[in-house]
C-alpha cells in the first residue's frame, strides 16, 4: 500500500517514513502544499497523511482543492492544534480523520489500517488464491506447507499480484506503486523480487504461479 506524507518538518518526516516502511508500506514524502497536489497529480496513492500547518498551500486548502476535482482518496491530518473548531473545519473539508500532535505511532497505524481499510475487499486482512493465503496483518504468505513472512517490497508485490488474479500488471506499475517516482532503482529490480516471491511460492508448494509475459508484465494464475 503506498501512502503520501505531506509534513513540512523534516525530521518528523523522516521518523514517520522509518515507521510506515517499517510497517510494510510505502512511502513518498512531501514538504508542502504544492508540492503535494503535484503528487496526488499522480493519483497513484492508497491514502495522504496530511499536515495542516504547511508551507505555501496549507493542509486544508490541499485537502479542499483534492475534493473539489473528484479524488475520494483517504486522508489523515495531523496538526499540533487541538481545538474542536479545527477538527470541525477539517473533517467538513473532507477528511477522513484527524490526529493532534503528538501521537503514539501504534495510534497513527491503527488509524491509517481504519481509514484505508474500506480499499480492502470486504474489509478482509487476508487474500487467499488457490492454496496460497496472504495476511496484511502478519504480513505472512502460507499454504498447508507452511509460511514466510515477507519483506516490505515481496509484501507490497505480492498483495498486488493477490488482489488482482489473472490480470496483467506491468514492470512500470510495480514501480509506480512500490518504489515511487523518485526512486533511483532500475526496473529490473522488479524481476528480481518477482524470483524472490516465486521461489517461496515453490517451497510452499503452491498451486498458483506467477506468469511473465513478454513486452506486457506479470500475472498470477493457477498452475496448469
């Protein structure tokens, strides 16, 4: 799941990316207004953690211009107010909830798994295809063999691949969702992990594979 963390202090910013990837997500960050609705440009996000004391263009003129084009996408904001008028403005632009500063970090979790969890099917922590079941809790991948738990960019692949069987998802997509744009990693990196994931996928004895297909991407489908 990627997230965009809009937050104008940079030490704050850099705690909250080690927490988040830490947590198997990732992460783009962001150091004001504009530079935010230049990112969400790309909607290619899963939910915005979103500051509103910010530099150039403030969190809730942010928040406002999003809703205002159409984009439904999850948002967080985070503020060191905490007066109810500033919840209440908040939360009338369009937010999907608010956290005051500062907070615990198993706080700032909980309400991120809350808010993006209607981007869930059915509200459900796992995905399971063919004898192959992936828990977003544990991060864990198991069949009746046994289980793995996986590494940030395998899970983040992995749950890709899981909640869209049988269609084709492109080297440039992994990317886009999982390393970001302004990742300096080159797109064979993809390829690499797609090895990683196959290679538990055989000791765990699946019934399921993944498929590569020329010039188009990779797919996951049941074995033959």
């Amino acid at each position: 799941m990627r997230l965009l963390l809009a937050e104008d202090e940079q030490a704050l910013s850099k705690a909250l990316t080690t927490i988040l990837e830490r947590n198997n997500y990732s992460v783009d960050a962001a150091y004001d207004g504009k530079e935010t609705l230049e990112y969400l440009e790309a909607d290619n996000y899963d939910g915005v953690i979103l500051d509103i004391m910010m530099p150039k263009i403030d969190g809730i003129t942010v928040l406002q211009e999003i809703r205002k084009k159409g984009n439904l996408i999850p948002v967080l904001l985070l503020t060191a107010k905490s007066e109810v008028d500033d919840k209440v403005v908040g939360l009338d632009a369009g937010a999907n909830d608010y956290l005051t500063k500062p907070f615990n970090s198993r706080e700032l979790l909980a309400r991120i798994r809350a808010m993006t969890r209607t981007q869930t099917v059915q509200g459900n922590s796992q995905l399971k295809v063919g004898n192959i079941t992936l828990d977003r809790a544990t991060y864990e991948l198991s069949s009746p063999s046994g289980s793995y738990r996986l590494a940030n960019k395998e899970f983040q692949m992995m749950e890709m691949l899981m909640s869209n069987p049988k269609n084709i998802i492109s080297a440039e997509r992994f990317m886009e969702k999982i390393w970001g744009y302004d990742s300096e990693a080159e797109i064979n990196v993809v390829w690499v992990y797609i090895s990683y994931l196959r290679k538990k996928l055989a000791a765990l004895h699946a019934d399921i594979q993944i498929k590569a297909l020329r010039n188009a991407g990779y797919t996951l489908e049941e074995k033959e």
